[in-house]
C-alpha cells in the first residue's frame, strides 16, 4: 500500500499556499517526499466538486502495484489551499508545475474524475512539453459546447442544471442558490449508490471534508467551469482517455462524446451501466494501466 505525505508550497506571489500530497510506497516517513524512487510514474490526481485534494485511497492497491506516485493538491479555496476568487481552469497548471518542480518532477501523467477532468485539459493544454498522458473521468465539456451543438443541461439532475445555470451569472448567484439546496440522492444511480457504501464510501468522506471548510472552493470552481476555461482544447496535444458511464446524472455521457471529438488525440472508453462514481470502480485500475502504458 502507499504512504500518504503533506506539505504545504507557498508560491511565488508570496500570498499563495497550495496544500499537497503525495503517496508513494517507496518514501520512508523520514524521508522528504521527492526521495522516492525514479523510475515510478508521477500521476498527479485532479478531484472534483466539491472534494478535497487526498489522493484516491482506493486506487492505493492498484497504484503501488504498476508502480505509481500518486500526487495531488488542494485546489486554490479548499483545504489549507489559498483562495484565489476568479481563477479560472488553466490555472491549475501553474499549481501543477509548482509542485512538480518543488518534488523534482519534469514530466508526469495526469487523471482527472469529474470536475478535475477539465483541470487536467488545461495542465495538458498548457504544459505540453511535461505532461505524457491524460486521463479524464466523468468530465464536463465546456460551457461554449453549447454554441458548437452541444445539449448543454440535458441528463444533468436537476439541482446540478440549477447549480451550473447559476455560477453561469456569477458567484453571487450561485452562493444564494447553494445557500438553499438539498442533497438529492437521485443525482446518483443505484449502481453509485452501491460503489459509495462500498470502497468509494472515500469519495463522499472527503466531499464531507470539503464543505466542512466553507463553500468558497465549490464556487470558484462552478464559476470557472462556466466561464472561458483560459486554454484551447486543440493545444492538448498529450494522448487522452475520456472514461465516462453511460448513465452518469451529474455530467451525461454527450459531455464526453463531445469532448471526443474536439480534442486532438483522444480515445473514449464509455462504461455501459455506469454512473458518475461507479465508473471509478469499474474503470479505476484500467485507467492507470493505460497512463503508465501511454506514458513509458
């Protein structure tokens, strides 16, 4: 199994903070977290919304086994991470590129599950030259796929279409309609029902986790899914596997068919039967042996 180590990286503005992890089976508690062998594959992990940053605890088996770092962080707002209100999707590239040079780490994989898909686009997008594959899970197009043709809110449930059309006018509106919600455990299908009171019970732990520190990371990120994301899909030039259920009710499958065909080298795995949580289950360990298969 993989040891999971924290630190906190203040950037170079001097007012930012990222807070982030790594796990690893091969650093000793003693030793600092860029002492890990060489010859495992980085992966940084992009989580979704609203998430915590942890690594995913049930990929830990899977990812010690094809020789796997796995590396995360807290997204600007979460956690100990800095808010930063207005960011926008690209950005996440600058906190990847400031932990990897701060583990020593030029060139790495990157996997994504729900609203960390479009984060690792724009990694992918933005640092072309460090990133050797993409792994993009349940992710949402952007909202300008609704003037290219795509159905934009069809199949999402409806406090999520309620959510999204809201960080679409702004933050404000978003935190009055967040202010009302309610958990609706229709969101999800029952074959995610089962994958959540099973291993991915992690899943709901660190969403917990994450609004127990306020709802200001969740904004900031429905703001940025909803406005321009500050990249082109056609400069993600690395190999990318979209995986994607074909019964998902937070993000529809159309999302990734989409995606599909916008993006320059991508290959779309769809999972019949799956929904947004259960695919993680179903496609978790495959979506790592294809990052360390394309990425060597």
């Amino acid at each position: 199994m993989l040891t999971v180590h924290e630190n906190d990286l203040e950037l170079a503005d001097g007012r930012t903070t990222l807070h982030y992890y790594l796990a690893t089976a091969t650093a000793a508690e003693d030793e600092a977290p860029g002492a890990a062998s060489s010859d495992l594959l980085p992966v940084f992990w992009s989580h979704g919304t609203p998430n915590t940053g942890e690594p995913p605890a049930p990929l830990f088996a899977d990812a010690a086994a094809l020789g796997i770092r796995l590396i995360s962080y807290d997204r600007p707002g979460y956690g100990p991470s800095t808010r930063v209100p207005g960011r926008d999707v690209g950005s996440a590239a600058e906190a990847v590129a400031a932990v990897a040079d701060a583990l020593g780490i030029d060139e790495f994989a990157l996997l994504g599950h729900s609203g960390g898909g479009p984060h690792v686009l724009g990694v992918a997008a933005k640092l072309p030259e460090r990133v050797r594959a993409v792994v993009s899970m349940s992710g949402l197009a952007p909202y300008t796929a609704a003037e290219a043709g795509l159905d934009y809110f069809a199949g999402i449930n409806a406090n999520g279409v309620a959510e999204l059309k809201a960080a679409a006018q702004g933050a404000e509106t978003l935190e009055r309609v967040l202010a009302t919600g309610e958990y609706d455990p229709e969101m999800f299908t029952p074959k995610d029902h089962e994958a959540l009171e099973g291993d991915w019970a992690w899943l709901a732990g660190i969403a917990g986790k994450a609004l127990d520190g306020g709802i200001e990371g969740m904004v900031d990120d429905d703001v940025a899914y909803m406005s321009p994301w500050g990249f082109e899909l056609g400069a993600v030039q690395a190999e990318t596997l979209l995986v994607h259920g074909d019964q998902d009710r937070v993000v529809p499958v159309a999302h990734a068919h989409w995606l599909a065909g916008s993006l320059p080298r991508a290959e779309l795995r769809v999972c019949p039967g799956d929904g947004h949580v259960s695919v993680l289950a179903a496609a978790g360990r495959q979506a790592l042996e294809w990052l360390v298969e394309t990425a060597r």
